[in-house]
C-alpha cells in the first residue's frame, strides 16, 4: 500500500524529480526505483509554489529526513509542521501523505 501511495505522490509531484530505474512509474516494483532526486529537486525546490514544494519537501523526509531539513534551510523555512503541511495541500496531496504515513514501512 506504501508503494501505490508512493507512485501517486510521485505522479503528483512530477517523475522529473525522482530517480528512473524503471520506464515509468506505474512499472515501479519497489520504492526504491523511484527514489527522490536530490539534484533535481534543489534546482527548483525554491522556484515552485508554495504548495509544490511543501509536498515535494515532504515526499523527499520519506525517503530521508536529514537532507529534507537541508532543503527547508534553502528555502529559508523553519521546521515545516504537519499543520503547516496541511495548511499548503489541496486535498489528493494531503490524501497521498496521509496514505504515506499510514503505510511507511521505514526506508
């Protein structure tokens, strides 16, 4: 259940900031075929929406927590809380980290 969540999230966020190890998304067999893009990510995190980059950010603490804070610093955030995460999704994003957190197997 993880998995599909994932593949949601990451079809929500855009596949350009994931890893390929597979030739789409939907062929992903394993979270770890679709892992965040660091570089990727840093190159725009600061150029998209608030709400873009709220879930980018935290898909991206999923996979590792410690260099999501490294990106919240970029941004000149503080510790984005979960309320705050709340407050910037629309609806399917907050549906697809809830699913996340429901399901989170550990990476």
């Amino acid at each position: 259940m993880f998995l599909e969540a994932w593949k949601h999230g990451v079809r929500l966020a855009g596949p350009e900031y994931f890893n390929v190890l597979v030739p789409d998304v939907d062929a992903a067999t394993d979270k770890n075929q679709r892992r965040p893009n660091r570089e990727a990510i840093e190159a725009v995190i600061d150029a998209l929406g608030s709400g873009e980059s709220v879930f980018l950010d935290s898909m991206y603490s999923f996979y590792n927590s410690e260099v999501r804070h490294m990106l919240l610093e970029s941004l000149d955030r503080k510790m984005v809380n979960i309320c705050d995460i709340a407050a910037a999704l629309d609806g399917e994003r907050k549906e697809v980290i809830g699913d996340l957190l429901r399901y989170y197997p550990g990476w």
